[in-house]
C-alpha cells in the first residue's frame, strides 16, 4: 500500500469514527458498514479526545462570564451529550433496565431493546450526570476541567474495541453483531492510545490508577454480561463507555 493509500484509509477511518460516534453535521453523509465501523474503532480515542476538547471549551466559556463551576460541568457535559446523540447513555440506561428488570436472559434482552426507560434506567442517568457534573465541578482550577475531560472521552471510548474481543455477542442481531469483530490490530491501537492519553492528561499516577479501575470495571462487566445475558450487546458496550468515563472523571478530581 503506497503512502498516500494509507493516509486515504486512514482519513476514512477517522470519518466513520467521527459518523458513528457522534452527530455532527460535516459527517453525517458518511456512509459506512459494520465492518467499516470495525476496522475504524482504533479511532474511537481519537474521537474522544475531539469530544473532549468541545466539552472543555463549552466550560470555559461557561467559566468566563462567571458561572458556577457546576453549572459550566453540567453545560459541558450537556453539549457532549448533544454531541454524541447520547449514544452512550442510551445504552447505560438500556443494559440497567435489563438487567435489573428481567428474568430470564431472552426477557432481559426484550427489555433492552425496548425504547421506554424505566426506574432502573432512569436512576442510572441520574447518576451517571450527576458523577459527571459533580467531578468537574470539584477542581479548585478551572484549568484542570480541559485534560479530566479529554482522558474521560478518550479512555472510555478506547475500551469498546477490546470488550467486544474479549465479549461475544449476545444476539445474532443488533447493533454489536452487525459491527462484528473489531481486528486485534484495531482494538490494540485503541487501547494504546486510551493509556496515552490518560496518562498524558493525569500524570503517571493518576493515569495508571484509572487504567486499573477502568480494567477492573471492564473485568466485572463481562463477567456481569456473561451471567446475564450471555454476552455483549450495543447497549452493553454504551454502558462499558459511561462507567469508565465515570471512573475516569472521578480520578481526575481526586488526583489533579
């Protein structure tokens, strides 16, 4: 493949990351397949750290004519989730509603597909913004907001590829079935660039205290997806990416 072969490849693959993982305009007449999608989530870290620089300037602003630090967390937080078209949350709220609301695996699985959200679901959200919200609000520096965002969008994004190597998928349909296996290249390079980035952002010892959180929580959640419901599904993987971005901010705070 010749040097400009590559880079065309790679320009693509960061256009279908940026389609899949977000709403903005300018990528929105990408049109790719599930093994696009595939082959592009090494860049899925990529699209964090650009998600992270929006939210990061949304707070900023929001700094600068005054505004309490946990109305400008919220207002950041509020513009990523318009953002990414709250893809992650959607699953967050999904997976919780399933896995606390069903019986058996295949009612589990009913639920989650179910577009109503539920008490489950809900509190999830809560909770989830709140975390969010309430981390960002906590820096004594305003300045600190910019790299805790960028580690949190970047690292959890970085762990989807490798869950769905590490997790089958638990229906023959759907979203994670019909993206498929992520290469090992790809989840890899993802993972990397995660543990860059967030040691980058945290220094050594907070980047590697959130790494160790963020595998444990990884750990647990494909144990609890197994158990439940015999795999992984999108949902799955959304709530996958808003636990560890939760962990991440929550470092971010105690550590900066």
């Amino acid at each position: 493949m010749t040097t400009g072969a590559s880079i065309d490849a790679l320009t693509t693959d960061l256009k279908v990351g940026l389609a899949f993982l977000t709403r903005l305009p300018f990528v929105g007449e990408t049109q790719a397949s599930g093994a696009d999608v595939a082959r592009a989530s090494w860049s899925f870290p990529i699209v964090g750290v650009a998600i992270g620089l929006i939210g990061a300037f949304v707070a900023w602003l929001a700094d600068s004519v005054g505004l309490h630090p946990f109305i400008s967390g919220t207002l950041a937080i509020g513009v990523i989730v318009l953002v990414t078209g709250c893809l992650h949350e959607d699953g967050l709220a999904d997976m919780i509603d399933g896995f606390g609301g069903g019986g058996s695996p295949m009612l589990k699985l009913e639920i989650m597909r179910d577009s109503r959200v539920g008490a489950y679901g809900t509190s999830a959200l809560i909770l989830s913004f709140m975390l969010r919200a309430g981390a960002l609000a906590s820096f004594a520096d305003p300045a600190f907001v910019a790299p805790a965002l960028i580690a949190a969008e970047a690292g959890g994004r970085a762990t989807t590829p490798l869950f769905m190597r590490l997790v089958p998928p638990a229906r023959q349909d759907g979203l994670s079935a019909e993206v498929g296996l992520p290469p090992p290249r790809a989840a890899l390079i993802a993972a990397l660039m995660g543990m860059v980035v967030l040691v980058f952002c945290l220094g050594f010892g907070g980047g590697l205290i959130a790494l160790l959180l963020v595998a444990t929580a990884i750990v647990f959640l494909a144990w609890l997806s197994m158990s439940q419901i015999g795999g992984q599904t999108g949902d799955v993987l959304g709530a996958v990416e808003q636990v560890s971005e939760v962990l991440i901010l929550l470092v971010a705070a105690a550590w900066l």
